[in-house]
C-alpha cells in the first residue's frame, strides 16, 4: 500500500525561492521573512534571469512510482531557459515500480502555458530509461541525459525546438578500453553551448568518465577517465561568463575499510 500511495506521487512545480534548480548558477536573495527580514535564501536561476517565486504546492506536471529518482546526486530536473521558461524532467514509473520506466519532459512558457498538460512526454525510445537531469542551449532548447540499457546505454536527448518535446537522441561515448559501459551521465551546457558530460562505470574500483561535444551531440571527444569513484553520482559544471569547467564527485579514503567518502 505504500508503494502505491507513496511511488504514484504527483511532480509538481514547486518554484521556491530555495528549490528551482535551473543552469547551475545560485544566487542569494532576500524573500519577505516576518521573524529575520536579512535573511537570505539560496535560489538557482538560470541565463541570468530575473527571478520568479511562486508558492507550494504549485501545479501536477505529471506522475511517476518512483520516489527513488537519483543516485548520489539529484543533478538538475529543472532548467529555466533565457526566455522565462520553466524545462522538467524525470524518471517515470508507469503502473508500478516492476513496470515500464521512462524519462518525461514538460515545459511551460514565460506565459504560463504548459506544453504536455499534466503528463509529460517521453524522451526516450526504449522503455527501461531513467536517472536523469538537463540543461538548456543558449536558443532555449532542453538537452537531457539519461541511461537506458536496451538503447545507447548513456544518451542524451536534444529537442529539435524551444519546448517541442521531440528529442533527437545521441550515444554518449561511455566506455573505455577494458571495460564495461558507463551508466548515470550528468550534463552541463557551457557558455559556447558546449555539452559536457561524465557518467560512472561499475567495477571495483568504480571509474568516472568524462566526454565533450561541441556540435550540439553529433559528436565527441573519446572518453577521458576522471578519477575513482566512492558513490554514483558525479557532477559537471560550468560557468555563463568563461570557459571554465569544474567536475564535482565523491572519492574513497583510502584505507578506511568502511568505504567512507569524503
């Protein structure tokens, strides 16, 4: 009962002053607070936008069983675009957690206006699809990445219009020599709309990798390996005012037979 109660949880927008996770830039502001008006709270926004708050509960984007939606770390699921719109993205469990898993989409305009009602569309082809986060190109267009073993392992998604919902899906380069394929890809999008991405090969030790495209997904550069991991989730970077890229990313201490990380 609690997996149907609990996992068919609604998505809602829930624009917060200290939730929306948009383009990877924080920005403090100072929301009206009756208890400490200098108090300030932590708000992402994206392209250098204004900011918009709204308030909970917000409104149903659309459904998923799965509550479990990242591992290591959650990575973005909302970007805000130059123009004021609002991309999602998330893993959906369709019917049960056992069933069909894909990964949704949904945007809603500068205006208000949704593109996908209160459902969402499928980026994906292939069910089995999820763990995924997104980013926005300079045009607005949503990029999102996710992993599905029936289809290009690590993929990224790129849709062909501001909102359209039609995603061209690109195999992301996730192996390397010797090893097996790489899983949990997390993207950044770079001041030149450059696409960077890392993702996480299984093994002991687990490897980090890391692969750019220039062209908008039509191609890369071989796989890099980063670093061992001590958790899943590694995340990129990048700044809106350089080319400056950073990877953050948990790393065993060595000798510590209790797999800390730190």
């Amino acid at each position: 009962m609690k997996f149907r109660i609990a996992m068919a949880m609604m998505l809602a927008i829930i624009v917060l002053c200290a939730t929306v996770q948009a383009g990877g830039r924080t920005k403090a502001i100072n929301p009206p607070n009756d208890d400490n008006p200098n108090y300030t709270i932590p708000h992402s926004i994206g392209r250098g936008i204004t900011d918009d708050i709204a308030d909970s509960p917000g409104d149903t984007l659309g459904t998923t069983y799965y509550e479990y939606q990242s591992n290591g770390n959650v990575g973005n699921k909302v970007a805000k675009d130059e123009l004021g719109g609002y991309h999602f993205c998330w893993m959906n469990g369709v019917g049960s957690v056992s069933g069909n898993r894909h990964v949704s989409y949904n945007f809603i305009d500068e205006n208000g206006n949704r593109g996908f009602g209160n459902v969402g569309t499928y980026v994906n082809l292939n069910e089995g699809a999820g763990y995924t986060n997104l980013d926005v190109f300079s045009d607005s267009r949503a990029a999102v990445a996710f992993h599905n073993a029936n289809n290009y392992v690590s993929t990224l998604g790129t849709d062909v219009g501001r909102g359209f919902g039609l995603f061209t899906l690109h195999d992301i380069p996730d192996v390397f020599p010797g090893s097996d394929d790489g899983y949990w890809p997390y993207c950044t999008i770079d001041n030149q709309d450059r696409i960077h991405v890392t993702c996480k090969i299984n093994g002991e030790p687990s490897i980090a990798l890391y692969t750019r495209s220039d062209d908008l997904g039509q191609n890369w550069t071989n796989t890099a390996v980063i670093d061992t991991l001590g958790q899943v989730g590694t995340q990129p970077v990048s700044s809106f005012v350089s080319d400056k890229v950073a990877i953050l990313y948990l790393k065993g201490i060595p000798g510590d037979e209790f797999g800390t990380v730190g």
